[in-house]
C-alpha cells in the first residue's frame, strides 16, 4: 500500500510509484482497508494513474480526487488491460472497490505519478506562490504562458524532452525462492559515470494465492520503496506495471513469499539515462551558482 511517508520520500521528481493489490470485495461493503487513501502529502501533487483491473459487474470502483469522485461499476471495463485514468489531486486522493455481491480473490494493480509543482505547476493548479516565487513567475513571464496552455508541461513530454535515453533493457530471471519469509536476490544495477538508473517496469508470475510472492524495489537508501505483491500481476499483457523510478547510485530488486514456490519468473525494464544540468538542478543535486546563467530558476519555474 502506497502511503504518505512513501510518498514523501520521492527525490528525483517525476517518480512513478507502483503498487498491487488482491483479496475479497465484501458485499455491500467497500475493501478495508482502503487500497489507497492518501491526506497529507503536501507540498506534492500526486496523480493516480494505469488503473488495471478485472471486468465484474459486482465490483465497483470508487475513487476520489480532492472534490471530485468517481463510482463505475467495471462490468464493461477493459479487463485485465491497463485503463486511461489521470486523476491528481492536491488534498486528498482515494482509491478502492466496492462489492455488490462477495467477490473472492480480485486483483488490481495502479501507478502513482509524484510531482514536486514548479512555479507554473502551482498557477496551472491554483497553489498559493510566495512572494519570491512570484516575482520569478512576472519576471519569466510564467503566467502569461500558462494562460496560453503552453505550460506546465505533460510529463511524457517533459521526460521526452529531458532525460536523454543512453540505453535501455530489458531483464528476466528465474528466482528459486526455496524457503518461506526469507529474501532473495533478483538483480542489482548500478548506473555508469554522469549517468543514473531508471527502472520503468515491472512484471512476475501471479504464483499462488496462498505463496503472496513479492517483488521488492529499493534504491539508493531507500529500503522498499516500492512493494508489489504479485498475485496481482502476470507476464503477459495488461500484467506489466509502469513505474518510474531514478536511482542515482543502486537499484535493488528482491523477492519474498509466504509459502516457498520454488522457481518464480520476474521481468523488469529500466534506461540508462545521461544526468544532465537541467536534471541536477529538478533533483537538487546542485545549487544556482554550480550552473550557468539563469537555468536553475528557470527549473524551479518550470519553463525546462
């Protein structure tokens, strides 16, 4: 489960958290407790993405983003596949499901965009400025641009444009998990000299019910960062988690499980990326005199 202290632990923002869930949808009653239920994350703005889920005309989603809610039942949802959500949300963010009748062993797994606002993310959302943030905004002319709907950008655009892709792969491995309640090891990468680490999915063999396998990512100093329990995830389509996150020295995969399986299968994607100024600068690894001219105020306004 996604929580508030996980969400404050995002350091390279954008980061895309993953997150996976099964059990039993009670009748008449929403899940206990909730699969995502997220108050206070100030300062960031959190957007629930990549819905995925089981058609069943007994299971409802429920979901609400500050004032607004959603309530489908998913008889006609896309099931199994990944579904087009984009909710953010600034106060209060809240994911679940809801049973018409008793539903065993449903499954559903999300992503979490995390995004600490720029300046021109906090006029396009309403978010009070300081005072040094406004005189930034006049002086970088950020309201006129925001008024033309030119920023902030989109975040695929903004990675598209940002991180520069050195290279990409995609790993399998085949884990012998042969004894219950013990860690074992998936892989470790570690990223190249002026480079960092960007894991951007996940997938692994749903296993059984009763085994609750687990991947586990850690990065840098973060010890599970993110856990997916992977009953709710496959190896074919709709199965993959997207997820983004940077790692700037390590990146750690693991697995755990209730009852031992024996051999399971996890499959997992990341880039290589090139740490350029722009980036040293959104990730505070640097501070406005270590770059040149303005561009570290025009990070934190968000106009690159």
């Amino acid at each position: 489960m996604i929580t508030e202290a996980m969400v404050k632990r995002v350091k390279h923002p954008p980061e895309r958290i993953p997150d996976s869930w099964f059990g039993n949808v009670p009748l008449g009653a929403e899940v206990v407790p909730a699969i995502l239920d997220l108050r206070r994350f100030t300062p960031f703005i959190p957007i629930l993405t990549d819905i995925q889920l089981t058609a069943n005309a007994n299971v409802e989603l429920r979901a609400r983003y500050d004032d607004a809610r959603v309530q489908e039942n998913t008889a006609a949802m896309i099931s199994a596949l990944i579904g087009a959500w984009n909710m953010p949300a600034k106060n209060y963010l809240y994911y679940n499901l809801f049973g018409l009748a008793a539903v065993a062993n449903y499954t559903t797994h999300y992503s979490l965009w995390v995004l600490l606002p720029t300046i021109a993310h906090k006029i396009f959302y309403g978010i009070t400025l300081t005072s040094e943030e406004k005189a930034t905004a006049e002086s970088l002319g950020v309201y006129n641009t925001v008024q033309k709907g030119l920023l902030p950008l989109p975040i695929d655009l903004q990675i598209q444009r940002e991180y520069h892709v050195v290279a990409e792969e995609t790993h399998s491995r085949s884990v012998n998990i042969a004894v219950a309640n013990t860690v074992y090891a998936i892989d470790t990468i570690y990223p190249r000299p002026n480079e960092f680490v960007v894991l951007t999915r996940v997938a692994a063999s749903p296993g059984l019910v009763a085994q609750d396998v687990r991947l586990v990512i850690d990065r840098d100093d973060d010890a599970n960062y993110a856990e997916l329990r992977c009953f709710a995830l496959s190896l074919v389509a709709g199965g993959e988690v997207n997820c983004f996150i940077p790692a700037m020295r390590e990146l750690r995969l693991t697995t755990i499980a209730t009852v031992a399986p024996g051999a399971h299968l996890f499959r997992y994607t990341f880039r290589r990326v090139r740490l350029s100024n722009i980036l040293r600068c959104r990730f505070g690894l640097v501070t406005p005199d270590e770059v040149p001219g303005d561009l570290f105020q025009k990070v934190k306004a968000g106009i690159l």
